[in-house]
C-alpha cells in the first residue's frame, strides 16, 4: 500500500511540473527583419514589443511564474541571413527549491550567414535547494556575430535569503562555422554556500555573469578594459579562437548587473532592451 501512495505522488507531482517550449526563426526580408515561424507551448509565450529600423526584439515571458523541480523549458531560436535579433526576458527567472527531480533548461541558438543574434536574458535568481540542469547549444555561421549574457545570482542577500545547499549544472557548447570552439562544463552541488565563499572559487561572492562576443579580438578586449576604473566587480577578460569573454563575479547582484551593462553598452552598437533600464 506504501508504495502504490509513494507512486500515486509521484505521478501526481509530475503531472503538475510546468513544461513550456518557444521555437522561431526570423528573416530579413526587404531590409526589415520580421519573424518568419513561430511556435509556443505550455507556459512559454514570447512577444514582439516593437519594430525596429533594421532588426527585431522579443522578449520571453514565463506565465507559471518562475521554475520548480521537475519542470522543463525549450527555447530554440534561429536568425536567418543578414537579419538581427535581440531577445530578453521579462523579468528575472526565479528557479525554487526542488525535492526531487530538477529542472531542466535547453536552449539552442543560430545564426547564418551575416546574422547577429543577441542573446540578453535579465538575471536568473537561485532559491536554496535548487536543483536545475541548463544546456546551450549555439551554431553560428563563420561571419554571423554573438552578443551573449547570462547572469546567475545565489539567492537574494537582500532579502536575508542565501543558498546553502542544492545542484546547479551548466553545459556550453558554441560551434562557429560547423567548428566548436568553445565547451564548458560547470557544476556546483551539495554545500554550495560553503563553495562560493571558497577563495578558489568565489570569495564570498553571490552572482557570476559571463558576456560572450563573436567575432571577438585584442582591441575588443582593450575597448573592455578601458572601463575597468569603474568596474565594481571582479571581471576577467580575454579572447581566443575567435571571440572574447568577459567573465563577472561579485558580492552584490547589483553591482554586477552594473558592470555587466557598461561591457554590454561599450561592445554592442545598438541600445540596451528597455526591460534592463526600467
């Protein structure tokens, strides 16, 4: 009897995880950007806010409010040649405890011939016991670009909210004209709280932020370090095979995101989402 209760909650509990999927491509057509198919399911949704001159912005919405254990979210999105498209989110992604299962989240990205895709997400938010599993998987042309920023927070300090224990996984991979030249794998498990205040990890720190730019180069990376007076946060910046990565880790989320908007603003030649200046 134990047993057929502990499986009638279990199905019960995976019949209720959030699944949602978001799949597109855009073209240029006329000299205009415009989407071209568009998929939505479960509780993903992604709008389109305003035309551009040249390009297309969307923006992601989560309508089950946030990401809890066992759910599950695909994005795929593909720009077509010689089109731009910048894509954020609504808000913060909040990802909750998790008792079992963990969430997973799989994006892919592409971009052909002469695209620039901007991948610009606002600051996913981790709870104590977290467990989610993200996967990256970007495809690029050999003369497509890369604008890319993700930003992870470990809890919310202000809020007297800090994790201390739980899995986070991230899996990168970034192909660039059929070749991989980028791959990396990150993982923080069990006594994530104690980790972070390792000095050979974070010292303390409570968000890291990574800033990916293709085509990247030398005088890329010294336009970056002209800011580094200002810079509030540790940052990192180099560049290889191609591109250059600026890497963010700090004690304050805000201070972060700060910096983060400086390198974004000194590397990109359009505006920031408006969502990230309100």
């Amino acid at each position: 009897m134990r047993t057929d209760m502990t499986k009638q909650s279990a199905d019960v509990f995976a019949a209720n995880r959030a699944r949602g999927a978001v799949k597109f491509d855009v073209r240029k057509i006329e000299g205009t950007t415009r989407r071209h198919h568009l998929h939505e399911s479960g509780s993903l949704r992604v709008r389109f806010p305003s035309p551009e001159d040249d390009g297309l912005s969307a923006v992601l919405v989560n309508t089950a409010g946030g990401i809890a254990g066992g759910d599950r979210f695909e994005i795929d999105l593909s720009a077509g040649e010689g089109s731009r498209l910048t894509l954020t989110t609504a808000a913060a992604e909040k990802v909750y405890r998790a008792q079992g299962t963990p969430a997973e989240l799989n994006v892919t990205l592409k971009a052909e011939s002469r695209a620039h895709l901007s991948w610009l997400p606002q600051e996913t938010i981790l709870f104590d016991r977290v467990k989610i599993k993200r996967r990256f998987e970007i495809n690029l042309a050999e003369d497509a670009s890369l604008l890319l920023c993700e930003i992870v927070v470990f809890g919310r300090i202000a809020m007297g909210e800090r994790i201390r224990s739980g899995e986070f996984s991230d899996y990168w991979r970034l192909h660039r004209g059929g070749k991989l030249i980028f791959a990396e794998n990150i993982r923080l498990d069990a006594d994530i709280g104690a980790k972070l205040d390792s000095p050979a990890i974070a010292n303390g720190g409570v968000a890291i932020g990574t800033a990916l730019i293709v085509p990247g180069d030398d005088i890329l990376v010294e336009r970056i370090r002209e800011l580094s007076e200002s810079f509030g946060c540790e940052v990192g910046i180099s560049t290889w095979n191609g591109f250059a990565m600026a890497r963010f880790c700090a004690q304050d989320a805000a201070r972060l995101r700060a910096d983060m908007m400086a390198v974004l603003g000194r590397v990109s030649g359009s505006a920031l989402p408006r969502l990230w200046l309100s």
